[in-house]
C-alpha cells in the first residue's frame, strides 16, 4: 500500500528567533574584542578612570587650546559600528558585501548623536542583500573587459544610495526605537522591575534564544549607556555566571548519578570559562531547575539595581574572569554581591527543588535519562540516541574533518572539539582533524559536524553534504565513543591500520545458514515505485517477507525519514526505521532496489534504495560496509550496470562476511 508522501516539516518559532539570534551573534562576537579594547582604554583614560589622559580619554584640551577628542568617543561613534556594519555585510555577500555594508553603515552613523549598533546591524546586511541580488541579475551578461568597471561602480552607488537612505530614514527610526528602549528600561529600573526580566532571560538562555535578547537589544542599550554613565547593568543581564553556578551547585550537593558526577566539572568550565552552556542539560533533565536559575537571575540583578553597579563593557564569554575585567571601577563590591547572591539563591531553590522532586523511577539521576525526558517535553524524538546524521547515516568516506558548532562559536563548541579530540588522540586516530565554529560560519566542507540537539536542526542546511550528530550533554556524550568507533571501523574497511575497535563488526555476528544480512531475494534490480515513499514501502516490504522485520517496521521507516532525511550521495539512500522501533526487529538484514531511471528523493535523484534493519549496534557496521561500497564511484557505476543479482551481491560481498 502506498503512503502519502508527507510536506516537509516546518521551521518552528523558536528555531527562527534562533536563527535571528544567532545572525545577531555572528555580528557581534567577530568584533568582541575590538569591545574590550574600547572597553580598556575607557578605564585606564578617561577622566574618572584608572590612570586618566586626557589625549586618550577625550578631556580637558591640547597645547593649542583646543578639546582633546581621545581615542574613546571615536571608537564607540565609528569604529564599532563600522566593524559590525562590515560583518554583517560580509556574513550576506562575502568581502563585496562588507564593504558596501560598511560604507552604508556611516549613513547612519553620522545622521544620529548615539552609537548605532542597532543601524549597523540593520544597513550592514541590508545593503549587502540588495548589492547581492543586484549581482545576480547582470551576473554572465557583462561583456568581457567589463567586469571590473560595472563591479566598481554599482558597488559604488548602492553604497551611497544605501548611506543616504540610511542617514534620513534608517537613522530616525532607530533613534526612535533606541529612545523607546531606553525608556522602557529607565521605567524597570525607577519602578525597580528590572529583575523581572529574569523571567524571560533565564529559558530564553536555556532554549539558545538569548543572543535575540542579547546582542538585539541590551548590547546596544548598554553601550550607549556605558559612553554617557561610563558603566550599564544592561552589560550583566544575560551574561552573570551566578545563577548557572547555583544549578550546578545544587546537583553537586544533591544530585545523583551521572548529574552528580559532572556537576563539578561543568561549575568550572561555566564560572571560569564562561561556557553557559555547559549547564542546559541540568536545567533541561528537571525543567522545574529553571526556577532555579529565575530566582538567582533576580537576585543578582535585584543586587546590581541597589549598588548601581555595572560592566563597561560586555562580558564575552561569561567568565568571572571576562565579568571583573569589564567590571567599571567603582562597581566590584556591587558585581561581586551580585554574582554570589545569584549563586545562593539559585543553589537554595535548585537544592529544594532536587530534595523534594525526586521520581523513585529516576534515581540513578543520570543525564541519558534527561534525554528521554527532554523527548517529552518538547514533543518529538531526539536524534541524539544513535549515530544519526542529515544524510541519515556514516559518512560514505573516512571521518577526517569533523567540526563541532555552538551558536557563537566560542563556548561549547570550543569544549566538545576538545574533548572529542583527545578521544581521537586517544584511539591513535591522530589523521582526524577537530575544529570549533559558530552556526553562522559553517561551510559545506566537512565530514561529520557536531552540535547540540536543539541546533542541529539550524546546522543542517549549511552543511547538506556532511553528517550530523546531536549531543545532549557537552562533557561526556556516548555519541563521541561512536564517531571514534565509526572512524576506526572505516579505516579498517580501507586497510588504514588503527586501534582494536569496541563497535561490533558483522563478521563477528554468528548467521544461522540461510540467515544472511543480504540475501538473494532482497534484491531487486528493477523497482517498480516512482516515488520516494513508495519506494520506502518496497524496501521495507522485502524486510517484511525474508521475516526480518515486523509489519510497524514499514512505518517507522517513513517516520525516521520525516525527521531526519535518508539520502546520502552517489544516487544512494538508506531508510531505515526510528530508534523506537528497533522492537520491531527480529535479526539483522538489508534489502536492495534499483531504480535504473531513478526518482525524487527530496529533490535529490536517488537510483538505489537500500532497507536497513539492524539489532543492537550491529547496523553501525552494515552501514559501514555500505558506505565502503558507495563511496567507490567505479562500484557505483558497476552497480547500476548490473545485470544479475549475483552481481550486485559479489560486490556487497563484505556485508555478509
């Protein structure tokens, strides 16, 4: 019976302000430390700072007589702006657009008497887009000789059309905006509410939506008002270290298990190293623990209200060491309270919480459990339970370049590289290259790319050609063991010498006679389906008659394709079922059918379909020898010229050795 193809599913809210997010971010985080250079020169040299200059800081007047300008009010009025201007350009239409980003950018720059991040962000990308679709339109139809000429010159007037545009509309506006914002926060603050803004910050950071708060609204607001007040609290908002610490705090004292046992090391890494990340999952395993973190964000806010104290300058990343070093000269009493009262409250509420929430079903407190939990709450299976990828499988070559990416590309993705490449290291796999990189500057160039579970979904678009493995945890996933494990078993499918692996391998699996994984009457050379779900259902179908499988199998097959698409290269896909349904499997088997003239496969000519059923591990290293298979474009063709099912079994001989 043939299946309703299903419509693609579609992008959540939360993964767009996601997105949104984390296109803020990528503008932002590049030019952190051209922040804190501003930042340092604002303590050491202006006139109430550390060692004040008045050449430097842009006070009192020259040898002439004149009033010094300093170094400060420049940087805040054009470099910054400038520099995200530029980024974001170049982030849409690569070095063109940055440079008509940037030149756009001053439009609004000098059409307004505040530091315009916010215009930046918005003519930067703007600008670029429109001289990016402009290229595509006369793209190909320039004669020879006058590239150079038409490149220049449009590039030249969008810049100043975009600039004008910029200074009398773009500018205005979000002079409006900005007085507006700053309005709402200067009524938070004389009505003492802006610790309520804890309750939106601290799930927006859990759910990775906080770079939308962040860098949209309170890194702007804050800069302005660190250049009139030298100092904001707007600064310490999102980026306090107390109340994740308070969490992990409390699951070091309280907690059980797995939790109990990483607790430690995961407070360091977030109070010292700044990852905020690292405590997610402990929020997310027990998402009454967010109430943890609300109470401990209102209170080091509640703190920084009452001492006026405040950052010059974002804190980035969230370290302790990032917070005093950006810490305004008469606030360190304030921001220390601040920090330990947010970390008392949070260890306080998450203690109580994990005193008296306990499940006899949950003890072992582990955070595998929290993944199943998490499945729960959020309404949809979790891709983290198996190696599972955009592709739907291994890699169809060797593991060589694997990249793990956060959303800013310097906290948790720096981390889980780290660990994944000691684990390399450790296995002798020393040809395996691991990198870190924020979402937004992914490349369609690696092998495997690593994220966390709830950004997987934003990675892959990006980086269609690699597989993809989702985390739950960052410190000691089970997902790292089978990357490790998947490279060995390629490298022994090649003959490249490695460490003995623990993945099982099908030669060790005993096959009753006549229980082959790849049997003749699996194989068909001519499918009789034309489209994609059909041709799951004829796969699934012979898995059914050898009495591999069970009749739900089919479905769930359908179901895995849903979330995570099948399709792996070389006219090649692998549908095979969920997780969930490996209780419908009676032993390990694949089926095979050729599709000569080949069909639609999201968009992708796909001519063999290849059914997976495997129990336990064992479809790690069926895959692994199908992949061995596919990635020889000589056994490619000489699969599609085959003639006679024999043919096609000799050459996935290895799948039944």
């Amino acid at each position: 019976m043939a299946t309703q193809a299903e419509a693609a599913p579609r992008t959540s809210a939360r993964v767009r302000v996601q997105k949104f997010g984390t296109f803020l971010s990528g503008m932002i985080m590049p030019n952190i430390g051209a922040f804190i250079a501003w930042g340092i020169i604002t303590a050491f040299f202006i006139e109430k700072g550390f060692t004040p200059v008045g050449v430097l800081g842009g006070f009192g007047e020259n040898a002439a007589g004149e009033p010094n300008v300093g170094l400060v009010g420049p940087m805040i009025t054009y470099l910054l702006p400038l520099l995200i201007g530029y980024t974001g350009g170049r982030m849409v239409h690569g070095l063109r657009g940055g440079v008509v980003g940037a030149a756009a950018t001053m439009g609004v720059i000098v059409g307004t008497d505040i530091p315009m991040f916010i215009g930046a962000m918005i003519m930067g990308p703007l600008t670029a887009l429109i001289m990016k679709k402009l290229d595509g339109l006369w793209a190909g139809k320039i004669k020879p000789g006058f590239e150079m000429l038409v490149d220049n010159f449009s590039a030249g007037i969008v810049a100043a059309a975009m600039a004008v545009f910029g200074l009398l509309a773009v500018g205005p506006l979000v002079t409006a905006f900005s007085n507006a914002a700053g309005a709402v926060v200067d009524f938070l603050v004389t009505n003492g509410l802006l610790p309520f803004t804890s309750i939106l910050i601290e799930p927006a950071k859990v759910l990775f939506l906080n770079n939308a708060i962040n860098h949209g609204i309170l890194t702007p607001l804050a800069t302005e008002q660190s250049l009139e007040n030298g100092k904001s609290i707007l600064f310490l908002l999102e980026a306090n270290p107390g109340p994740g610490f308070g969490v992990l705090l409390a699951y070091m004292v309280f907690g059980r298990g797995i939790a109990k046992a990483s607790a430690p090391g995961a407070a360091l890494i977030h109070f010292v190293g700044g990852i905020h990340e690292i405590y997610f999952p402990y929020v997310l395993m027990k998402p009454i623990m967010i109430l943890a973190a609300i109470g401990g964000g209102m209170a080091g806010i509640l703190t920084l209200v009452i001492t006026g104290a405040g950052l010059r300058s974002p804190a980035a990343p969230g370290s302790i060491l990032a917070v005093y070093a950006a810490t305004a000269s008469d606030s360190y009493v304030g921001v220390t309270l601040s920090v330990l009262l947010a970390t008392a409250v949070s260890f306080l509420i998450g203690s109580v919480i994990l005193k008296t929430t306990r499940n006899p079903a949950d003890d072992d407190g582990s955070l595998s459990n929290a993944t199943a939990r998490m499945e729960g709450l959020k309404g949809r299976k979790s891709s983290v339970s198996g190696l599972i990828g955009a592709k739907g499988e291994a890699p169809a070559g060797p593991i060589r370049n694997v990249v793990f990416a956060c959303d800013a590309g310097m906290g948790s993705s720096a981390m889980g590289a780290s660990v994944l490449r000691n684990k390399f290291k450790a296995a002798g796999l020393t040809d395996v290259t691991v990198t870190n990189s924020s979402i937004a500057n992914l490349t369609d160039s690696y092998d495997l790319v690593v994220t966390h579970q709830d950004l997987t979904e934003r990675a892959r678009p990006l980086t269609a050609a690699a597989t993809h493995v989702s985390v739950d945890n960052f410190m000691n996933s089970p997902r790292y063991d089978e990357i490790v494990d998947l490279a060995r078993s390629q490298r022994e499918g090649d003959g490249t010498p490695a460490p003995d692996s623990g993945a099982p391998d099908i030669s060790e699996q005993a096959q009753p006679a006549g229980d082959e994984v790849l049997a003749e009457r699996s194989v068909v050379l001519q499918g009789s389906a034309t489209n994609q779900a059909d041709a799951i259902n004829e796969a699934g179908r012979l898995l059914v008659d050898r009495g591999a499988v069970e009749e739900s199998y089919i479905a769930a097959m359908h179901e895995r394709e849903r979330s995570v698409p099948t399709y792996m290269g070389n006219f090649l896909a692998i549908p095979h079922g969920t997780n969930a349904a490996k209780e419908y499997i009676k032993r390990s088997a694949v089926s095979i059918v050729r599709y000569p003239e080949g069909i639609d496969w999201n968009g992708k000519q796909v001519k063999f379909v290849v059914g997976v059923a495997g129990v336990n591990n064992e479809h790690l290293s069926i895959l692994s020898a199908i992949a061995r298979v596919f990635s020889d474009k000589e056994q490619v063709a000489r699969l599609d010229r085959a003639e006679t099912v024999d043919e096609v079994l000799s050459l996935f001989g290895k799948v039944n050795a």
